[in-house]
C-alpha cells in the first residue's frame, strides 16, 4: 500500500494501480475515451492515444509539474495528483477540441447521436468552441457488406474496435491504416469490408464510441412491409432481446420487458408477434437427435453448435477443414423463418410470396446470414428484414410509443409458445444447456427433476464441464468469444479434444453481449445483468424443456414427423457451401 494525494485529498492505494484506478477509488471521476478495462468480455485497451484522460502529477521532492494519462500512469509513494487544475481541465477539453476538429458536424442525422461517446465528452468538458477548423478526412462510406456500415471521417483512432477484432475475436480484420492526419483503423489496404474474413460479429461495433462503425439500418424496409396492405408481415424476437431493449427506454439493464415488448411490435401493426424461442425449441428436437444419432453410429464427435451465424463465418474462414463438424441445423430464426413460410402459411391459407418475415435480433451477423446463397438459392429467403434491437428501440421511438408505460401482453399462437430451455439460448452456455434437457430425457427415458445445469453456467469465455446421462458422461465446452472458440478447434483440429459437444458463440456472453444489443459503453456490469435476467426468465417458465412444447409437438405430429425425420431434414437442415 501506499500514500498518495488527489485533489487535496490524502488516501493510501494499492501499490501498482493507474492514477485512473485509484481516482475510482475516491469517487473522483476522470473522462475516458480510448480506455476499456471489460474483464468479463476479456476486452483490453490501454492504447493512451486520446489523451482525454490527462491529469496533472506533482513530483513532491522538486514540485515538478507534468501533464499525465491517467489510463496508463501509475501511482507513486507521496504521488500528489490534480485532476481539476486550469492545466488539467484545459488539456482534457483541448484533446477533445482537437479531435473534433476533423470530425464531421453531422450530429444532428449521426446514427450515434445521444449515443456518442465523443458527443457525450464534449457536453461533459464544456467545449464550446472549435478553434481550428480546417481539412477534415474525406472517405467514402464502405457500405459494401449489407451488415457493417465502415465510416472511415468518423474514426477518432482509439482502436478499441482493432483490439475487439485482433485480440479478443482473434480475426485480425482492422489495424491502423495510412499516417498522420488521414490515419484511420480499416481492413488492410482499406480494402471493402464484404472482401475481407469479416465475421460480421458486431464486436468492433459494439465498442466503437463514435459512429466510425454501425450496423447496416433496415428500419425503413420494416415500415414499408408494414404499410403494404398485400403483405403479412410477421416478426420474431430473438432470446436476448427481452433482457435489453429496456436499456434504450432508460431501464436498467437485465429488465425484463418481454410483454412491453410484444405490446409495443403489436401498435406498430404487425399481422404476427412471433417468437424466435420457438425456433430455438424446434433447434433443440433437432439438434439433440442429431447428437443422439451421431453418439449410437460412431459418428463425428464432438458435434458443434451452429447457430451463431457469426461462428460459423469463422470456421469458414479460418478452419475450413472442419466444416463438417458443426450440426446441420439451421439457426432457429431461419427455422423459424421456414416453418412460417410453409406450415404457417398452409394452416392460416396464405400465399409464402406474400408473408414478410421480420427478425429482431441482437446480432449484427444474422443480416449476411439470411442472404447466404444456400438458405435463399431454392426457397425464397426464409428471413426477409434482420433488424438490431437498437434498430427496433429507433422504431419504437419514431412511432411515438411509450415504452415504458407499455401493458404486457403474450406472444402470439402458435408460433410464440416457448420453453424456459430456448429462453437461456440468449446466453453463452445456454444452448448446450437446453439440449441437454431434452437429450438426458430421450436417453434415459427418465424424467429429469432438476432441469438448472449449473456446472453449465457462469461468466468465464472458456468453460468445460461434465453431465452424467444414464451411465453415459457427456464432456461438454463452451467457448465465447471467437479468441475462445480458436482454442477449441484448434484442439478439434489436432485430434486432441475431449468433448462430445461443443457450444461456441461469437460475442463474449453469447448473444445477450451481441453487436447489435444497446451499448454497454464499458460498463462491465451489464452483460452479467443481462445473463442473471436470462435465467431469471428461464425459471418463470412453465415448460422448461423443448421437447414438452405443446405447439412443437403438434407440429412435428401436423406436419413435420419424425425429429430428424426426412421432411425435417428437407426444411430445418443446410449445408454450408463457401
Ligand atoms: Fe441468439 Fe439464436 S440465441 S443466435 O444467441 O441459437 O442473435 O438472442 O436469436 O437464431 O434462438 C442471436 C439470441 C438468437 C438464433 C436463437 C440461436
Ligand atoms: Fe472484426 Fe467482428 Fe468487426 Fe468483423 S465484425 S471487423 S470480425 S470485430
């Protein structure tokens, strides 16, 4: 420990400890910037490149003064520290001001406006005035993709999307391009996002403070599928959107809003307020057949989830090898998206040219995922709009609803009955959870009384753990995290893994951690209240596993047969080809 001085204040602090930390430890706030400290979502950046965080330090053996960063100074026996002199406060509002000076003055039509954190720092340092206007950069916006929008005049060069992508995806896609005033962070040789092994996780999005990078908006496609009265427009929400959307209404984060939710999607003249749990319970009838089927014939082991559109990029891309590991099951939004258009359609007499398919997810990579050529090629496109859950909060707000003074109200039937199981797909962990409820059941042929896997559970990007089915221990991974998921087929790839099933989610958390959920902003807490949200829903479900979901039931009997069945095959499973 040591003794140290902020602001006048006498404290003692850990030795080791940035001046940041230990002005925490005082209540005494310094702005950040570049800055991200996110254990749980192993996210790092201590690049100190905006300078925004300056304080002054006083050296008391010669009262020399200097001008620090905060993020990356640590603290000294007898250190005294200013973080509000005229010094300070100048060269933290003179950082500000200079990065604004090549900064576009679009606030006003910005997709970050009120969400932007340079916008954010220049009301809280009281910048009033840009004194050096003059060039500004002038790029192209890359629109290339349909998912990611690359705005290149908006970068500020923090470079916490290029420690998101390198460090903790490990996909190596963004660096720092060009020198000195055209510098910007894109794709090697700035080539177009849609050419490069972008995942399209959302992860560089998710941190990026200002909007240098965002997701492609649909929000006028939904409207205008809604304003066609040719069209049944019906819409699903995925898992993780019940324990966010409140986030963008002023809620805390884990509130749980699934009845506001549904409320509101109703006002906005939906013909169908659907849920994509469904999808994921009819996953679950797949999925744990094919894991069953794969256990009895010897076949490959472990069997890996895919329902992240963005995980399964990956493997394309990086371990093309084993493109036949992952399980054939399509996602459970594009199920969703096929029985809509063929049971559904039959059952209420509609024509499938006619049924618009909305899809509310956290997700930035399920926009390319509904275009990929072997999900459109002999069908129309299952999914036709992919929107983000910030994506509905704007269209929420632009038809002049109140969120918050929403009634509740219930999905509609039959597609919106759901389990607790397809509920904790929202978090990282929860997939492989819900498929071992059912798989222990049809295995054992015994009831399972405690459906909570805790061994299954938890924060960590890595996990492993055993489940005793019959007599059988099923070795189970879970990796979070495309940095995580690496190690994991890296193992599958050198014949050395231990597992028999294998869950992997891009975004650190699962999908509750998405690109396309409300930003967290660095704050480390609201993953994990999002997660604690997602079992909190789990439990206050009746049904807890998929395979007692009576509208599934009834459709395999109605219409599907056999899980796993011929017909199942023909409509839920795919092949990836790229
Ligand atoms: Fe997920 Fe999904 S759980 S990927 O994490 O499997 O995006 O929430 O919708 O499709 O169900 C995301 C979330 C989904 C799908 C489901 C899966
Ligand atoms: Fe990297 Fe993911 Fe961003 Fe693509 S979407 S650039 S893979 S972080």
């Amino acid at each position: 420990k040591i003794n140290i001085e902020i602001n006048g204040e006498k404290i003692i602090v850990p030795e080791g400890i940035t001046v940041l930390e230990a002005s925490h430890e005082l209540g005494v706030k310094i702005p950040t910037l570049c800055h991200l400290d996110l254990k749980d979502l192993q996210l790092y950046n201590k690049t100190a490149s905006c300078r925004v965080c300056m304080v002054e330090s006083i050296d008391p053996r010669n009262d020399n003064k200097r001008l620090v960063p905060s993020c990356v100074t640590k603290v000294y026996e007898g250190m005294v520290i200013k973080t509000d002199s005229v010094n300070a406060i100048t060269a933290r509002r003179m950082a500000v001001e200079l990065l604004l000076s090549n900064h576009p003055n679009e606030c006003f039509t910005c997709p970050k406006n009120l969400e932007c954190e340079l916008q954010a720092l220049a009301e809280e340092l009281n910048v009033r005035e840009i004194r050096w206007e003059g060039e500004r950069m002038d790029y192209p916006k890359d629109v290339s993709s349909d998912a990611i929008v690359k705005d290149a005049n908006k970068c500020i060069y923090c470079r916490r999307c290029e420690t998101g992508c390198n460090e903790v995806q490990t996909c190596g896609i963004l660096s720092g391009i060009g020198r000195g005033f055209d510098a910007f962070v894109g794709p090697a040789f700035n080539m177009p996002m849609v050419e490069t092994s972008c995942t399209y996780c959302g992860q560089c999005v998710q941190v990026c403070p200002t909007a240098a990078l965002t997701e492609m908006f649909h929000t006028d496609k939904v409207w205008e599928a809604l304003n066609d009265p040719d069209k049944h427009v019906i819409v699903q929400t995925a898992p993780a959107i019940r324990v966010a959307l409140g986030e963008l209404f002023g809620m805390e984060a884990g509130t749980i809003v699934t009845g506001k939710m549904v409320s509101a999607l109703k006002r906005m003249g939906f013909d169908g307020v659907f849920d994509t749990d469904f999808g994921a319970d009819l996953t679950i009838m797949e999925e744990a057949s094919e894991l069953i089927y794969r256990l009895e014939n010897n076949k490959t082991l472990p069997i890996l989830t895919n329902c992240c559109p963005a995980w399964v990029k990956f493997i394309e891309h990086q371990f093309p090898e084993l493109i036949h590991v992952p399980s054939t099951c399509k996602s459970p939004h594009i199920m969703f998206g096929t029985i809509a258009k063929t049971y559904y359609a039959e059952k209420n007499k509609l024509d499938p040219d006619n049924i618009v398919v909305v899809s509310i997810m956290p997700c930035i990579a399920k926009k390319a995922e509904a275009k990929r050529p072997e999900l459109t090629k002999d069908e129309k496109n299952n999914v036709d709009i992919v929107v983000t859950t910030r994506e509905l909060g704007a269209m929420i707000k632009e038809a002049g609803i109140k969120f918050d003074a929403l009634p509740d109200s219930e999905f509609d039937s039959p597609l919106g009955e759901t389990t607790g199981a397809s509920v904790i797909f929202g978090t990282a962990g929860g997939v492989i959870e819900a498929a071992v409820r059912t798989a222990y059941e049809w295995m054992t042929g015994e009831e399972l009384e405690d459906v909570e896997f805790e061994q299954l559970r938890g924060m960590d990007g890595l996990r492993k753990a055993s489940v005793l089915i019959g007599d059988k221990e099923l070795k189970i991974g879970i990796a979070s995290g495309l940095g995580n998921a690496r190690i994991i087929l890296e193992e599958i790839r050198e014949g050395i893994s231990e597992y028999d099933a294998i869950e992997i989610m891009a975004c650190p958390g699962g999908c509750i951690g998405g690109g396309g959920q409300p930003y967290h902003h660095g704050n480390r807490e609201v993953i994990k209240k999002r997660k604690d949200a997602i079992y909190d829903e789990d439990r206050r479900k009746k049904i807890r596993k998929s395979h007692e979901n009576p509208e599934i039931i009834k459709l395999y009997e109605e219409y599907l047969g056999k899980p796993f069945g011929e017909k199942a095959h023909k409509l839920l499973h795919t092949h990836f080809e790229e």
